[in-house]
C-alpha cells in the first residue's frame, strides 16, 4: 500500500513539474489562460500627454494592437522621459531593455552619424518635402544603417515639424541678434557647428533638463517645433520667439529588431501597420498643433515675430557656407542629394 502511495505521488509531482513547465515565462514574457504566448510592448519617448504624438499612440497604436491581438499583446505607453532620456532609451533598446521608443532624429544620430543629414539646415522646403525623402529613398537609406549598425528596426518617421527660435533676450530678425546667445541644442553636431556659425553659444543637452536650464538661466535660448514649445510649457521661461523654421525633425517610432523578430509573424505585419497608422494620425495632428499653438504662445504674452525672405536666406546661406560642406565631407553628397531631390 505504501509502495503504490509513493507512486502515486512522484507522479503527481512529475505532472505538475510538467503543467509548469507549460505555463512557464519565454520570449514573450508571459502566457494567457489559454497557454497562448502574451507580449508586453513598453513605448517610451519624452513628449507630455498633450502632444500629438501621445495622442496618436493612445488613440491608435495602443488601440490598433491590443484589439488587433485579442489583449495577447499589452502596450504600456511613458511619456514624459518616465523610462529616461531618448537616446537612453535608444541605448536600452540597443542592450533589451526595452521593446519600443519614439525617438527623434538627432538621438539617433548620436548613435548612427547619418541621421544628422535629416537635421541640415533648410534640407527641406516643405512639409511634403519631408515626407518624401522620409517616407521614401532617403528614409530607407537611414533606416538601413540604424538596423544595421543598433538592431533598430525604424516602423515609421512620424512628424515633430519644423524648429523655431525662443529666448530671454530680445528679439530674433537676423543672424545678427544671435550673436552671444546661449541656445541649447540638441546632440546634433550639425546643429551645434550651425549655431557656431550663426555667433550663438550651442550648449547641447537632453530635452528632459531643458525647462530647468531655462528657468535657472543656464541657457538663454532654444529651438524647437513650436508644439514641444507649447505642450513642454517651454515658453513660460521664454519672453520672445522667432518663426525660424531653420530645420526639420521627425520622430522615428522604433522597435527592437530582436523583440521584433521574435514575435510570430501576424503580430510583427499588426505592429507595423499599427505604426504607419499611427504615423498618419501623428502627422495630421502635429501639422494642426504647430499651426494653432503659435498664437497661443502669443496669447500667453510672448512676443511671436517671423523671419523675411530677406532674413531667410540669411540663415540659409551660412548654412550653405559652413555645415553643408562638412556633411557632404562626412557623410557624402550623394546622401544628401537623395533628400535634397524631393523639393519641389
């Protein structure tokens, strides 16, 4: 009686030694009830809640996954650099720490140098401009290297718009004014030779430690796309802004290519027809916030003024002098006359 008791009992044991095993954590990070692979997709990126591209990724991505998934998939969204800075994140993607981020061309380049080319100044000429090259060979071209070179794999370069000037100063109408300005930057050498050239003081730094560095004075200026400025509350510690529109940025949604290819292929075409969508409704939100929120930083008691052609092509031709030539030294004139191609 004893002998079949224990024999029953190691056979329990090696049972639910074998249930466990079957309900066990993988790849995927866990299982439903069903035994069916679950996946948790963590976005990170440094825009607040009322930005567009926030918007975009609850009202679309987060939306299109987790339904398109039957729940097996659960995107969990940290704006506001809750998991760090973009190029930490880029960093934690690169080591596994984490799945996705919706990075910004210059974070990248720190990373891949020729994403600097997409921050040249006046590379492009119009929104659509921008999107063609993106969207199109140019894009492709970038794309290739940060998969290549971080297993990145970049679903879609959604928009952050063209970059204008804002400082404690006085007012911006000419190279000129610059002069002496401590303008921070971001880690764009491009960028930062620009304003060099422009007579500014660059201090490049990460968008997280901005609002402080404006607020304490340890930088007089910056420039962004005048959403950031609006939903970052940028311009509270600002007096004056110039509608420069000096550079394009896009914001690349980003994954993981180890996450990524370790998904089964239905979720890997749901993930990245959930970005492009996502991509869509971004670029149709951002173009509206930049647009609308210029008068309310008016509103707000900033003096708003913009730039003349006259003064334009000021701006443009220092580029043309300066941080042109070095791009073509250092990443080809070929590369830049992909993007350049698609001005109308």
């Amino acid at each position: 009686m004893k002998k079949r008791l224990a024999l029953i009992l190691v056979a329990v044991m090696a049972f639910s030694v074998f249930a466990a095993g079957c309900g066990a954590r993988g790849e995927s990070g866990g299982s439903s009830d069903e035994g069916k692979a679950t996946y948790t997709i963590r976005m990170a990126y440094d825009v607040a809640e009322s930005h567009a591209s926030h918007t975009a990724a609850v009202e679309v991505f987060q939306k299109m996954v987790e339904e398109g998934s039957n729940g097996d998939i659960k995107v969990e969204l940290y704006p506001n650099s809750q998991l760090g800075s973009v190029p930490e994140n880029i960093e934690s993607m690169r080591t596994g720490g984490l799945e996705m981020c919706w990075a910004s061309d210059a974070a990248i380049a720190g990373f891949v140098p020729e994403w600097n080319l997409v921050g040249l100044p006046f590379l492009f000429t119009s929104i659509d401009a921008a999107h063609e090259a993106l969207d199109g060979d140019f894009g492709a071209e970038l794309d290739k290297k940060l998969e290549e070179q971080c297993g990145i794999i970049d679903l879609a370069n959604a928009d952050v718009g063209f970059r204008n000037i804002t400082n404690s100063k006085k007012t911006i109408t000419s190279v000129a004014d610059l002069k002496g300005i401590k303008i921070r930057t971001m880690t764009n050498t491009i960028h930062i030779e620009y304003f060099k050239a422009l007579g500014a003081i660059p201090t490049p730094m990460a968008f997280s430690e901005l609002f402080t560095a404006l607020q304490q004075g340890t930088v007089d200026a910056q420039e962004n796309p005048t959403a950031m400025i609006w939903n970052n509350r940028l311009y509270e510690a600002q007096k004056y802004m110039t509608i420069s529109e000096h550079v394009w940025s896009s914001a690349p949604i980003t994954i993981a290519k180890d996450f990524y290819e370790s998904l089964p292929e239905e979720y890997q075409t749901l993930i990245a027809d959930a970005a492009k969508a996502t991509m869509d409704r971004q670029r149709e939100l951002i173009t509206q916030q930049n647009t609308d929120f210029a008068k309310n930083i008016a509103e707000a008691g900033v003096e708003v003024v913009e730039l003349t052609p006259e003064a334009k092509n000021e701006f443009q031709q220092i580029a043309l002098d300066t941080v042109y030539k070095t791009a073509a030294e250092e990443y080809g004139q070929e590369l830049i006359d992909l993007a350049l191609a698609h001005n109308k």
